[in-house]
C-alpha cells in the first residue's frame, strides 16, 4: 500500500444502514450514516462532533471496516479499499482507540500481552526479547512503567487503562488512529493529561487523527478542522478558528450556543439558542433537510429536498439552504 502525497484518507458518500425488526417478519434500515463525505490530510486532526446517536462512533468503525459499509467509498493513502487484503494492510496503518478503557481491555490478559497482541498478530517480533522491549518502548511512550506489564487491566485507573489502550493502537507504527471519545470516560484533570500526551504523540510521530468527541472545548483545542454531523449527515466542516467565530449552520450555532463560557460578564450576555422538537427517530427521517424539524429557518425547499454541502469559501463546507 503506498503513501499518497497529502491526502491520507478520503471518505465520499458513506453509508451505514442497519436493519431493525419492525414487526413480525419485517424490517427497516436504520440509516445511522447516510451518504457522509470528508477527507483528511497527513498529519492533521479532523474533529467529528455531534449529540449523542447522531453516528460519530459508526463513522470511525467503519471506516477501519469493524463494520462493512453498507455502500459509499473508503480511500486510504490513494487506495480503494475494497477486498479483504486491502482492509488487513490498512488496518497495519491504521488503528483504534476505542471510548470505554474498562471493557476495551481483555481482563484475562496481563497489560503486557494487550500491548503486545497487535505485534503477535502482524508477526512484527521474532525474538521474545524484541517484543519485550518492543513492549517497553510503548509503555515508555504513553508514560506507564514498563514494572506494569505482568499486572492486569482491573488493578489500573481510568486513565491507566486508557494509556494503555493507546499504546496497543501505537504498536503498529500507525499513521492514522480514530480516536473514538478517548476521555469522555475520565476525569476531568485525567483528561487534559491524555490531550497533551495525543498532542505530543502527533508530533513525535506524525500521526492522523479522527477525533470523535460530543465536548466542543475538547474538539477545537486539539483539532485543525471540526466537522458537525447530525442524524447521520454532516452538516458543517469548518477549520478550527473558523468554527467558533463564524458558525453558519443552525444546528452549530445553538450547539455553540450551550457552551459555558469562562468570563461571566460574557455569559450572562449572550443568548442561548433552545432547539424546539426532539431529535427524529433514524428509522423514520424525516424528508428533506434532517434538521427541518427543529430549524427556525426551515421553508418550502427544506421538505423537498436535502441540502448538499457546498464550500462557502475558505473550505468552509455547509449543508443549507439558507445560509
């Protein structure tokens, strides 16, 4: 698989549909992707932000084919990837570092042999030594004492264990990870630390992040691009200090809206955007634009038909119609 020069993943209308029975003998798709496109240059972090359900997490799986796509195209380093050898050469590229640290951790394997599965897999270690200090060297990097390798995952905190997980998904060399809400499971003061470590990994390293999180503060300190999805389409791709002086969805902008600010001068000054409605049900859209349901600005067009997302300048990517 070779390297295309800036590009290094291309994502053109994805999808991801999963069937739910309905009734007896009956089923309807569930269209938590539905046609989603972006792409992310080498070294750069693209953050995806959206509530709870708006399918974040479904876009990093599938990407790296946890899920097989139900239809779209997935190009990484300038290559479709399509057959089985093709998703097992990326995924040596490519890797996953999954939200919960407590159940993504095999807890009959010792910290040692976690690290060290995707290394056995691969065929990366000839020797026991090497993969010993192979071992070593990822614990080194994700700050753990390498006197921790013989432990188990329970006997570590959450920040531990996420650690650890990072370092599984380093162990390869990748060039790209996903990082699937990686601190919305920890503390707050935990967070910042893992933050800094992924900032520092990137550096060091060179690395590509997907960065999935629903915490905006999160997303636009690490991130050089932010895209918001909402019931499975992204409706916004901005860059990062674009995207909180000039929001121009509706859906970013109240999102924007319900963030705490730090001066409370400022706070009790602005207006909070208060979204009418609940969010549709995946499995009964509603037509056209997604969002119609709950948009102020929504008219005639928005019911008919579903906004494609257009570059305002700037690539400044929104799906409107009227903005």
């Amino acid at each position: 698989m070779e390297k295309c020069s800036d590009t290094i993943l291309e994502v053109k209308d994805l999808k991801q549909y999963f069937n739910v029975t309905t009734g007896f003998l009956k089923s309807k798709p569930l269209k938590a992707v539905d046609g989603v496109t972006f792409s992310i240059k080498r070294g750069e972090t693209l953050g995806l932000v959206g509530e709870s359900g708006c399918g974040k997490t479904t876009v990093g799986r599938t990407i790296l084919h946890l899920y097989p796509p139900t239809g779209g195209d997935i190009t990484f380093n300038g290559i479709n990837i399509k057959t089985k050898q093709q998703v097992r050469e990326m995924r040596r590229r490519a890797q996953i570092v999954f939200q919960d640290p407590y159940s993504s951790l095999n807890p009959r394997m010792t910290v040692g042999d976690i690290i060290a599965e995707p290394l056995d897999v691969n065929n990366l270690c000839s020797t026991k030594a090497e993969r010993a200090a192979r071992v070593k060297e990822l614990m080194d990097a994700v700050d753990l004492s390498s006197e921790h390798a013989t432990r188990y995952a329970h006997e570590f905190s959450g920040g531990q264990r996420q650690r650890i997980g990072i370092a599984r998904a380093l162990a390869v060399n990748p060039e790209f990870i996903v990082c699937d809400e990686p601190v919305s499971a920890l503390d707050v003061s935990i967070q910042a630390q893992v933050i800094n470590m992924f900032e520092d990994l990137q550096k060091e390293r060179g690395l590509t992040y997907l960065f999935i999180a629903h915490d905006l503060s999160i997303v636009e300190h690490i991130s050089n691009r932010i895209a918001v999805m909402y019931l499975g389409r992204i409706v916004e791709i901005a860059n990062a200090s674009e995207f909180s002086t000039n929001p121009m969805h509706p859906y970013t902008i109240s999102l924007l809206s319900a963030v705490p600010m730090a001066d409370p001068n400022r706070e009790r000054q602005r207006k909070r955007i208060i979204l009418e409605g609940d969010v549709p049900s995946p499995l009964n859209l509603p037509s056209g634009c997604s969002f119609r349901p709950r948009c102020r600005f929504a008219g005639e067009r928005c019911a008919q038909e579903a906004p494609p997302l257009e570059d305002r300048g700037g690539e400044h990517l929104v799906a409107c119609w009227n903005k």
